[in-house]
C-alpha cells in the first residue's frame, strides 16, 4: 500500500529525511498547481528525479547546460524520442562529443535544480510508491540524500526570512525615485538585469518570476537585493496581505510532531 499525503502535513524535506533514515527505494510522486514531479529513490538515494513541465531528457539536458551544439541537439530531437537516454549517452561518448563525467554532472545539475523546486511547495498531494522501479531509458545516479536535505533546510530558512521583506509574490514593483542615480553607481547580475526590464507597475512579482524563469526563491533574492540598492520599491495595495510563512508541521506540539514523524518512520520502513 502507498504512502500518501499532503505537503501541509509533512513538508518535503522531511519526506527526504524518512527515505533516507528508511533507506528506501520506490517512487515519491506530487501534484502542486498542475506540475506532477516523480523522485525516484535506491537505498535511500536519490536516482532521478523527473517533472512534468520540463524535458528530463539526456539531449535537453545537455543543450541546456552547453554541453552539446543547436545543430547536435537537432539531430538528436529529430529522432523523436526514439533512442533512450542510455543509449544516447553511449553514442556521444563513443563519438567523443562528451564524456561520462560530463553526462553525469549535467544530469545531477538538473536533478539538483527539480529537487531545489520541490522544497518551495508548501502543499501538494503526495504517495509513495515502495520498490517502483526506475524507468528503463533513464539514467540512475546515486546522490547521497544528506547534502540536499541540508540544503533544502537552508532554503526554507532563507525563504522565511526573504517572505518577511517580499510576503507577497503579487505585489507589483516600480522604479523608486532616484532609481536612475542608483543604477549608475551599482553592477547589476545578468538576472537583476532581467528582471529590471520587466519592471512595470502592471507586472506582479510572481509574473516577472515567470517570464524570468526564475523559482519563487530565485525572484524574491532578485527583488530584495533590488529593494536594498534603492532601485525599486513594492506597490502596495490595501487589499494585499501578507502570506504566512508556513511552519513546519503546523497545528501540532513538539511532542506531536515527534511522534507524527516516528510514526511515519515506522510506516516507511514497513513498506
């Protein structure tokens, strides 16, 4: 039987830490806002992790991290998925295009930038799926679960101090008045530039993020650093409110989110 749930209950993070306490192996599948992310696990390690709004695939993945040419990953998309990522990885290397070491970087970059997304959701719907086997066509790494938990538990940390400065994603921002002056006197990064163009009191954070491509972690250090150089400042609205930051099991005592998690160890091991 699948373990299932809601992120409110027991946010990601901590699913990661019941895997990797249980060293388990299996599927953990969520549902947030239309997106469906599939985190494959072995002996409490991550093996893939994969998302229905982005192409996992080995040629997508290597064109996006300037790894392979346009022209190469033409080629490659011509073949309409027809050749699998492990086959494909051995034609690149045995074609000296790329090497293994290559491959499993790009692909453990990638990983790394879904399971980064995933940390932000503070709800969704979830099931664990034991001993779900990886697909065929993929490619397994084998990523310790230690190093992203600890990450991720920085990224809540800096999240919730970053909602206290930008609580809310839409909220709109303009050019403060002497943003002109400012701008000369500071270098901005390539993404505060991106965002800087599309600052417009009709565009929300959230959208700016979008366009940006930019998670909600990602747009609210852009925007705070931008606040910070006096470059922009927030349209409120009176009809705005903050959003609350999300605790950590919320609703529950220590001694009740104690046992919620030990129980749930039980149950993960027991799968």
């Amino acid at each position: 039987m699948a373990l299932q749930g809601n992120l409110r209950d027991f946010p990601f993070a901590q699913l990661l830490n019941l895997v990797n306490l249980a060293r388990k192996t299996g599927l953990l599948e969520i549902s947030h806002k239309g997106e469906t992310a599939q985190v494959y696990f072995r002996d409490g390690r991550l093996a893939c992790a994969l998302s229905t709004t982005e192409d996992s695939s080995l040629g997508a993945v290597l064109y996006q991290n300037q790894r392979i040419s346009p022209n190469l990953f033409r080629a490659i998309k011509s073949k309409g998925g027809a050749i699998w990522d492990k086959e494909l990885g051995l034609q690149l290397i045995n074609a000296g295009f790329v090497s293994r070491e290559t491959i499993f970087s790009s692909l453990q970059m990638h990983n790394v930038s879904i399971i980064r997304r995933l940390f932000a959701w503070q709800d969704g719907a979830f099931r664990f799926i034991p001993n779900e086997p990886l697909p065929e066509d993929k490619i397994s790494l084998n990523m310790e679960l230690e190093n992203l938990i600890m990450e991720g538990s920085r990224h809540i940390q800096e999240m919730e101090l970053l909602m206290d400065e930008v609580p809310s994603l839409d909220v709109s921002i303009k050019f403060s008045d002497r943003s002109e002056s400012n701008l000369q006197k500071v270098n901005l990064t390539v993404e505060e530039w991106k965002v800087v163009s599309f600052v417009n009191p009709k565009n929300s954070i959230r959208q700016i993020g979008q366009a940006t491509s930019m998670d909600d972690l990602q747009i609210r250090k852009v925007v705070y650093g931008l606040l910070q150089a006096g470059l922009v400042e927030l349209v409120r609205s009176s009809q705005q409110r903050p959003l609350p930051v999300t605790q950590f099991l919320p609703n529950h005592s220590k001694e009740e989110q104690r046992s919620l998690v030990n129980r749930l160890i039980d149950r993960v091991r027991g799968l």
